[in-house]
C-alpha cells in the first residue's frame, strides 16, 4: 500500500505524473506546461487562472517570510502568462497559538504590496486547526487574470533567445541560511515582476518564474511546450558570487534552486538585445543565456568548457528542501 | 501577546473581525457579507471569484469525504452569487505518508463531481508537509464564476419570504456520528446545488448556504445586507427527525450546525409557492420559514409558541467543532 512522499510535493517529474493522473473534467481550459489555467470568454478575452499553496519554513526569512511569497507567487504566474492580474484570494490556515503579531506582519506584508502594485485580494477565507495539527500557518492564494493575448509560446521558432533576468537561487540561499544560522547578506529575490513584464511583454514569445524546481524545471518545461531543445551556455547564466559560494560548499544544483522574483523568457534574436537591456534596467545580472536549437528533442542542453550536458527535470527530493 | 484562537476558525463574529482588519487593496470587487466576490468586467458580465480550505476532520464520514466538500462547497458559492461555475482550483496539501488510496479515493470523489456536473478543475497544485506537520490533508478550492446579473439581495423588500431548501444539519450530524461511533442512519447532506439553483434561479432574490456557523451565520449575514429583520417561524425550520434526536441529547444549537447541501433564499411573496414546489422536487423537507419584516434593526427572530427570541450570529468555538 502506497504512502504519499515528500518528493511528490517538490515541483517536479513525481508532482506532474500525480496531477495528470487525475481524470477531471476540463472544459476548454487550457494548461499543458504552465502553471496558469486559460479560457476563452467569447469577448476577445481569455481568462487566466491560477493557484498555488505556500508552505514554507521558516516562515519569517532574510528579505521576506511567507506572505511575499504568496502574494508575489500567484501575481507572477498571472503575469507570465501576459494576464493582467485581476485580483487574487487569500486563504489562511493557521495553527492554534500562532501568534498573533506574527500574523499581523504576514498579512501586513501581503496589504503592502496589494496597495503598492494595486493588485486587489479580493475575497478570503480563514481556517484554524488544533494546536500539534498543523505546524505554524498554510497560505492558498488562488489568482484570476485577463489578456486579449496569451504568451502560450507558439510563435517560437530556432534561432530565438532565452534570457533570465537576474540572478539565480537568491531565495533557496536566504531560507537555507536562516535554517543553518550561517551568515550571508544575501536576502530572497521575491518580488512581483509586474514592471519587469510590463516593459519587455510587446517584445517576449514566452515567460516562466523559475520557483519551485528552479530554472531546470523551468526550462524543461518551456522545451516540452515549445518541442525545440534549449541550448545553454553555463558560462552565461547568472549567480551572484555568494550564492556560487553556499552552492559549491553544499554541493547542491544550481539550476534546481528556487528563484521567486526572476522570470526566465523567450524572444526573437532581433529583439533580444532590447529586452536585456529593459530587464538590466531592474537587475545588472539580466543575461541572454542560449538559443532556441532547431532539434526537437525537446531537451535541455547546458554547453560547458568541457562539452555539453543534458539539464534534466528535478526528480525526487530536491535538495534543498524549501517548499 | 495574543495568540490565534480556534473560535477565530469558526465562520462566526470573530473570524470577520480578523478579515475586516486586513487593509488589502480591493479595486473594484464587492464582497460584503457575501462569501464570493463580484467584480464588473465591462461586457455585461460580472466575474465571481471564491475561495474556500477544508480542513474537516474525520477526512472519510458517512455519506462522503472530504473532496466532497472541497468541491461542494465552492461551486455552492458561486451558484448562490447566481453565477454559472466557469472552473475550479484544487490544491492539495498533504502529510507525507498519507495513504495513496486515501488520496486516491478523495481524487476520484472531486474527479466524479465534475464530470457529472461539467464543472472544470482547471488548475490545481500539491504540496507534500512532512510527517507530524499535518493532520492528513487540507484541500483548498478556488472558484470563478460568470453572470450577467448577480443574485445580490438589493431588490429584496418587506413581505419577501424566506425559504430553506431541506432538513437542517444533517452534515453536522453525520460527522459527529463519526468521530463519536454513534449509531445512526444520517448521512451528509453534501451535494451541489446546481440542479436545485438552475430551477429556481429566476424566481429569487438572494440565496446562502448555511455552511460553516449554520443558518444562524447565514441568515445574519443576509439581514445585515439586506437591512432588514428576518423573522421565522420556529416550528417551520425543517431537520430530520433523528437529527433533532442528536441535537436534543447533547444539547448542541440546531440553528448553529452546517449544512453543505441546503440553501436559504429570499423571494416575492408571489414566487414563494412556485419556489417550494421546485424545491420541494429534489427535498420533501423544503419550507417557508419565514417573512422579512417591515424593521431595519438587521436582526434575526425566531417565532416560538413562548415569545419572540433573537437568533444572534455565532460566536465564539461553535459546537460541535467540524472544521
């Protein structure tokens, strides 16, 4: 008799199999690959739907705690799709005896960038369960967008650019060394994209936030949606020197740490230069990272000095274990 | 220090105490007393969006299970907005060694729902906790919903009649009967009210479930909208009898107990018989309970042969504690 795994909740290979393994009835929703449901609402419109529960630990953390990253979770998944986030729900499932002024600073956290972003939350629900059945506090932000166009990634031929815009695993470092105590000054990159993809969306074929799974889920992804392989140049993907440093001393992936305020897009070669320098704009670390291969291994290839590697999709426990 | 109560889980005074305090930015949607939100989308058509997490404890209970709920109780809330369900969300959080059947036979209870009633599960998300962080499962469910004209109670006026679509509690009940291991032959009332809602849909006002806080929560929330008393007739409120048997033994509050199949709803005296004939259709136990009085005070009264007694909202832990 099978029991439920952890390294079924860890955004990658398992998770996939267990959610397609669910025979539910889908209308004309579309979502093959991204994590944002769409429909068509006959007006020239298509309603984008999202969801995604938020379980950290610690919940307070350099930079953020999990109110960032419920909020800033669900908006970027509305914009990557190229919605407009209408507006989002919150769900609270809190443990008998979380304090309260921790609470306040969650939910002080999420008003804050609701106001700043004008981003409404507009409807919620509150839960709480016996003390010992619930380890501190569970958020559910579901959110709901609308585009006249959806960046679904068809338009995607070879010989278009992959670029990232900033540096990778920020936010897997900031909750690892909160857990260990080690000292770094680095702090999550947790951010709503909304200027980011407000200033490069003309310009883009396709977007993905590479959170849990990191850029290798990410990317992986994009591949099986656009059926080209993606060619890689180690060389050029960015990490900040603090982040290089806790990854080699770990000996964990790189490319499999979570990032919550970066985007991974895709765009014509002629446009590419444009969008690096708009998303330089808000991170020096923004880098045209590979090209489009006119293979249709839909595989992931990283290109090193020493010759070239499959980037696989995270299977199993992804370490660290963040979400 | 304050610390998170459970009565602040309980659907009562104090848990929209604790919503009303966030300061969210809320754009253009409404919600009030209402458990969905409304946001005008400028074709003629207004979105309805819901969010809802189940923590309900046994997970399996006479008649139903968990999923039933999860999926119940959201496409409930978007029917009583009078909106056609467009789509849900699932998310699953999980204790790590939950049975697979367990969760196999959830899955499949939601999975049955929405092909019998051509409800989309549009998007969804999983997350693993580890052993001990959990109690078994939480299910949050998010709703979104479309119609042309919301079931607002704003044409509601005195003389209105207010009628429940069958017996009371059974929900409550069936649970109780599981966690105590007493004998009995009630099972949950669960069930969408889709069939029920399309027959009805255009002869009514305004219409609730009276899920987590009972008829009790339901019927305030509808008076303080409405602006109205609501004064019922004690002896016309329907429960089974055994669940009146149950309610009596351990002097637990009828009008307190959740239902998550039963609607209450508010039309013209003119409609009222058509209304109950259609109801009475799916629940011999349908009735007229009672009038909506001529007195702005937003009170509920309940007529018994004693006097006149206030039905106040519920607060504090409501017994018996189901979610």
């Amino acid at each position: 008799m099978g029991k439920i795994s952890l390294s079924q909740g860890s955004g990658g290979k398992e998770m996939m199999e267990l959610i397609e393994s669910f025979k539910f009835f889908r209308g004309k929703w579309t979502n093959s690959y991204d994590d944002s449901a769409i429909l068509d609402i006959s007006d020239g419109r298509f309603l984008v739907f999202t969801t995604d529960s938020f379980i950290v630990d610690p919940v307070f953390f350099p930079g953020g705690n999990i109110g960032d990253l419920a909020f800033c979770g669900t908006v970027n998944d509305l914009l990557m799709m190229g919605a407009k986030p209408l507006g989002l729900s919150l769900s609270y499932i809190i443990e008998e005896g979380f304090e309260d002024f921790k609470l306040s600073k969650i939910t002080e956290t999420i008003g804050r960038l609701s106001n700043k972003y004008k981003i409404p939350v507009a409807t919620g629900d509150t839960k709480v369960m016996e003390k010992g059945k619930l380890d501190k506090i569970v958020i559910n932000t579901s959110g709901v967008g609308l585009t006249e166009s959806v960046l679904d990634g068809n338009a995607i031929v070879p010989g278009d650019k992959i670029i990232i815009s900033g540096g990778l695993g920020e936010h897997a470092v900031a909750l690892l060394s909160k857990r260990f105590d080690y000292e770094t000054d680095i702090i999550t990159d947790s951010r709503p994209l909304v200027d980011e993809m407000n200033s490069i969306r003309e310009l883009i074929k396709y977007a993905k936030d590479p959170t849990r799974g990191g850029l290798a889920s990410a990317l992986n992804d994009m591949a099986k949606k656009t059926g080209f392989n993606l060619v890689l140049n180690e060389i050029d993907i960015p990490a900040k020197k603090e982040v290089q440093t806790v990854v080699d001393m770990l000996g964990i992936n790189l490319y499999e740490l979570a990032s919550e305020g970066r985007m991974v897009c895709i765009c014509s070669e002629q446009n590419s230069m444009k969008v690096l320098d708009r998303l330089k704009s808000f991170n020096d670390q923004a880098s045209i990272v590979g090209t489009v291969a006119n293979i249709t291994d839909k595989k992931v290839i990283v290109k090193t000095s020493l010759g070239k590697r499959i980037m696989p999709t995270p299977t199993g426990r992804i370490v660290p274990r963040i979400c």
